[in-house]
C-alpha cells in the first residue's frame, strides 16, 4: 500500500518525428489521491487509451514524470528499468471485458499475481480467497470463467487488481458490458476498496450512468486535459 | 507458482488428446518404418547365422548368392574340403520362387542342402521348432512356420511334391521370404528343370546340329543330350572353419588357389546391409524424414493455433507482470506434453500393430529412446514459432 497514489506532471507522448510528428499527449497533469475514484473522460482518439497506456506502463512517454507512490516511473526520458514487475506489484488493471484466464478458476485467476511475485500457491490462495469474500463471489471460488456471470467475471477482475495491494488501479471502460444495476454496483466496489485499501483508482469510461458517480473528472480532448469537480452523487 | 501449460491442458484436455492421438497415430507408423529397415536388416543377420558358415565360396567376381547369381560345379566343393584350415565345405543352392501350396502359391526362398547333418553341415537350419531334419534323399522338406505350411503338408515345386517332415522359426531370405529347404539334388533339378517341351525342343535343336550330330561319332549326340538334362551347378559352397584359422586367411588361400571369389561373414554381412538392402534403407529413410518433417509441421501448426487463440490472455499475462520465460515456458510445456502423449500412442500402436505386417518389423528399445529424443526435439523447435509470436505480443493490447 501506499499513501501518495499517482501524480502526473506535464507528461508528453509523441508519435512520429519532424512534419509528421504527432502529439497523443500535450504536457497532461494528472494527481490522485489514495483512497480516490477519478473518472476519466474524453471522446475516441482523444488521448484516452494512450494516456491509460503511460500511467500503466506499457508504453513510455516522450516527457514529463509519472511518480506513483514514492517512486518516480518516467522522469524526461529516464525510466524505472522493470516495468514489468512494476506492473505487477504497484498497477492494477481492470478491464472493460474482464479478460480472465480462461483455463484458471476465480481463485487461481486472482492468486496468480501474487503467485508471479514469488508468494507460496497456499498463502497466494487464501489472500484470494479473502478479497472474493470482500467482493461477494466467495461461493465462485472455484468456477472456471467461462461459469461466471459478466458481474462475477467483473469482481473478479476487480480482485485481481486489488490482489497485490497496488497504490494506483487503472479501470478502463469497467462497467461497459453491464446493465445499470450491475455497473454501480462495480463502482460502488471500486469506491468500497479505494477506501479500504487506499488505491487511488483511475476509472476510463464513456458510460453516462456512472459519471455522476465521481467527485472528480479529467476531461480530456486533443491530448489536453482539464479538470473539473464532479457531482459525487451517492450510490442508489 | 501453479503450472499455466498443466492447467491450459487439463481445462482443454479433449483438444489435446485427440491432436495427441493423431500426432500419436503418426509417430506410430514412423517407428513402424525404423522397425521395418531393423527388421530386413535382422533377417539379413538370421540368413548369415543360420547357414552355419564362416565363408561363401561363390563364382568369380560376383556378390553372389544372395545379392547376385553365382554358379559352381557342384564337384568344387572337394577340393575347398582339401584346404588348410577347412573343416567342412558343403553345396548350397538358393532359389527365390512360388511354391504351390493345396490351391495358392507362397513365395518363399527353396535352400538346397547337400546331405549331412544338423549343426555340423553348413546350410542346414540349427533347429527345428516342429518334425524333424530332412532324412531321405528326395521329396521331402523343411519349411518355415511364416510359410504357413504344417507338418505333413504337400509343397509343390515345380513338378515334384514334397512333405513337409520338419518347421524352422526365423529362418527367412533377406527380403523377409520364408525358407524351404529340400535335399540339393532335388533343389538342383528345380532350378534348372525346364517343361516337356523346351526339353523337346532342345533335343532337336541338338540333333539338327551337325556339330553333335556326327554319323561318325556313334555315341556323342546322347552324351551331349544327356549333358544338357542334367545340372551340376550350384549357387555357392559353404565353408567352416577348423579351430585356430581365422576366416581372412582362410578365403585368402581359396582366393588365390582355387581362383573363385570368397566372402567372410563381415563382408558377407556388408553385401546384404550395405547392397542389397541399401536403397531400401535409402527408401525408409525418406520416409522417415518425411514423416518427421509431417510430424513437426503439426505440432507447430497446433501449438501455433493454441497460441493465437490465447493471444488476448497472452497480452494479459504480460500486462500483469508476467516474465517471458514464464509465457515461452507454458507454450514449450504444452508443445512437450503434446509429444509425449502422441509418444506413447505411437509406441502403443506400433507395439500391437507390428506383428500384424506381412513383414518382420523389429522395433529395438534404442529406436525407441531415440524415437523419443527425436519427438521432443521436433516439438522443442516446432514450439519456437509460437514462443516467437508469444514474446511479440504487446501488453498494450489488453488494453485495447
């Protein structure tokens, strides 16, 4: 866990060089909080996904910093040499289709990460265990993906993304598969273990019925963002 | 840490078995072929062990018996019997025909040995399964068990029937084709006996030859008549060995007193593997890398599919931390597994289905391991493809 959560600073992507130069992401500022749920909006080839890719890790920046938790990621071109079990240990993903490991049941699915840290299979199991009674799909523990239904399927994405107690989640799109019903009840989660875990949790979405739902909101167009307060309103 | 390509397997287990009973089926015919050339090159060792011989005296400058025509006289064998250092020397002659047998025919190789005795007589089969060793001079004979025929059976060859009095095991041609053995003079009549009217015919050439047909001559046209009725030529003369005389010098003094071509039991042994089996070894061996080739092209193109099928789940692994060697390790694994179970289908089914060939299929427990060896370096390197592919993928496409 950590107590800082994820803090951008006139982060930059480019892609291409000279006159065909093109700039994804225009020097984007970006804090939240631990225990804070900020939506992040924007229309198609706004910057979203590229956005998502550099706080995530995936893909560097061309400038700025990415500091998440004490540790600085992205630093003008210089970057934290394994991203990859960075990944592992400090981001959580949650995605809009739950992509779970089709041939490893709930539990397994969401001990996996902790099991790729070098944590003992038994111990990786019962933190599992645990976080699926926490989102209500204990008696799921053992069904395969293909057994869950799309809400089950999505707690436990939302499991394996909280399994390792990451400073910053990254939800993109999380409740565009599921009726309204379904989709507060994943944002009133994800809101349940920012609290409870002190993860600052990033939610990409486009979905209508959830945007009420922040207390605040990063717009984002051309690659600029700017932020403004959201409702906040209270789970119905 | 669990084991992804075990779990992957266990959850798609139908996929895998029958693309394993299928990969299986192949391997399994690919140790039949070993089995084949393991087999033709194991007869071609009996044919040497159960003529008893430590040389072959045949014609000059000829590969023969088995893998060339050779003629002797017959009265050649005497005079290999006066040579230092032999301690037997017996005629042989080799024929490969259709003998009738009730209403079909079967080919097998008719062996005519001269008379003797078992274990002593070079030619003779050591020994006898069923019945007992030829005793007469005539009609009868000892057959091999792969012929079909039984004791007391009729063998017809050419005109004359035989009883089938004694049943050898193993003793087969080089070509896999079981042996008859019948007294020599009467193998020598069915070798050269020609039918009623090429001998009529014979005759009257011979007559109407003024150079046989001399009216001053009374006496030289039956002389030679009877000349050409008879043969006293054989294939080849076995030899044995007295203690203390190695074959080399052995055949080295024949060679060069008796002017007639002689091959030790290595030599002999070189001609059949080396010659007369040879471009059938060259013909499995084809086969065999056709087949390894087939084998490790499914197995990529398999692992290959089951890789793009988890392309998503790929893009996930990585994007949650996962190393690469963990992903290349889950997609070898299931290559791996694939092979071993097609391994064991395969040398199930070779195991039950060789004895059902026409032909011997030896299948040695060192094909077998280099069977193995051979499979799990095929799906090692048919893995490669897909472990490429895998390690290519961007983590940032979970993300879309």
């Amino acid at each position: 866990m950590s107590g800082k959560g994820i803090r951008i600073e006139n982060l930059s992507k480019r892609y291409g060089e000279g006159d065909t130069a093109v700039f994804a992401l225009k020097d984007v500022n970006m804090q939240v909080a631990p225990g804070e749920v900020v939506g992040l909006i924007g229309p198609s080839g706004s910057g979203k996904s590229t956005l998502l890719k550099c706080l995530g890790a995936v893909i560097d920046p061309t400038a700025g910093r990415m500091i998440l938790g004490d540790e600085v990621i992205y630093d003008n071109g210089w970057k934290a040499r394994d991203l990859r079990a960075l990944r592992r240990d400090k981001i959580g993903f949650v995605f809009q289709a739950p992509y779970l490991i089709p041939f490893l049941d709930a539990t397994d699915n969401v001990a996996l990460l902790p099991m790729l840290a070098g944590v003992a299979n038994g111990e990786a199991r019962a933190r599992a265990l645990e976080l699926l009674t926490e989102l209500d799909v204990q008696h799921r523990a053992q069904a395969m993906p293909s057994r869950l239904s799309g809400g089950e399927q999505q707690r436990v994405s939302i499991a394996r993304g909280l399994i390792n107690r990451p400073p910053v989640i990254l939800a993109d799109e999380p409740t565009a598969p599921l009726d309204s019903v379904r989709a507060m009840a994943v944002i009133r989660i994800l809101n349940d273990m920012a609290r409870k875990f002190e993860t600052a949790i990033i939610v990409v979405t486009h979905d209508e019925k959830i945007i009420p739902t922040f207390k605040r909101i990063y717009h984002i167009r051309d690659g600029v963002t700017h932020e403004e307060a959201g409702e906040g309103r209270a789970f119905e | 840490m669990i084991s992804l390509a075990g779990r992957d397997i266990l959850h798609s287990w139908g996929k895998f078995v029958f693309t394993g009973i299928g990969l299986g089926l192949l391997i399994g015919v690919t140790l039949v072929m070993a089995g084949v050339y393991r087999g033709m090159v194991d007869d071609a060792k009996a044919l040497l062990d159960n003529s008893s011989a430590d040389l072959w005296v045949v014609q000059k400058d000829t590969l023969g018996p088995y893998a060339e025509s050779s003629s002797l006289n017959d009265d050649l064998y005497r005079a290999i019997l006066a040579m230092p250092g032999v301690a037997k020397a017996a005629n042989v002659t080799y024929l490969t025909m259709q003998v009738r047998k009730g209403d079909s025919d079967v080919r097998t190789m008719v062996v005519g040995i001269a008379p003797g005795q078992p274990g002593i007589t070079p030619g003779w089969p050591p020994y006898l399964v069923a019945g007992r060793q030829i005793t007469r001079g005539h009609y009868e004979a000892m057959a091999d068990i792969a012929s079909g025929f039984h004791l007391g059976d009729r063998i017809g060859i050419r005109r004359n029937q035989y009883t089938v009095v004694g049943l050898t095991r193993r003793m087969v041609s080089s070509s896999g084709d079981p042996m008859v053995f019948i007294p020599l003079k009467d193998a020598q009549e069915a070798q050269f006996l020609k039918d009623n009217d090429a001998i009529w015919q014979s005759r009257r050439r011979t007559e109407a030859n003024p150079a046989f047909n001399r009216p001053s001559v009374p006496g030289l046209l039956d002389a030679v008549i009877d000349s050409q009725s008879t043969n006293a030529f054989v294939n080849a003369v076995l030899v044995t060995l007295k203690a203390g005389y190695t074959p080399d010098e052995v055949a080295e003094s024949i060679r060069r007193w008796k002017r007639l071509t002689v091959y030790t039991r290595t030599q002999m042994e070189g001609i059949l593997i080396g010659k007369l089996i040879a471009t059938s070894a060259k013909q499995i061996a084809m086969f065999l890398v056709i087949l390894a080739v087939v084998s490790a092209t499914i197995v990529a193109f398999i692992i290959y599919s089951l890789t793009m099928d988890k392309i998503r789940e790929i893009a996930v692994l990585k994007l949650i931390g996962t190393r690469n060697r963990t992903i290349a390790g889950m997609i070898l694994q299931q290559s791996l597994a694939l092979g071993l179970i097609g391994f064991v289908v395969g040398k199930i089914a070779a195991t039950f289905s060789a004895p059902i060939f026409p032909k011997y299929v030896l299948l040695t427990p060192m094909d077998s391991v280099a069977g193995f060896i051979a499979v799990l370096v095929i799906c090692v390197l048919a893995s490669l493809v897909a472990i490429r592919m895998a390690l290519k993928v961007d983590p940032a496409e979970a993300i879309g």
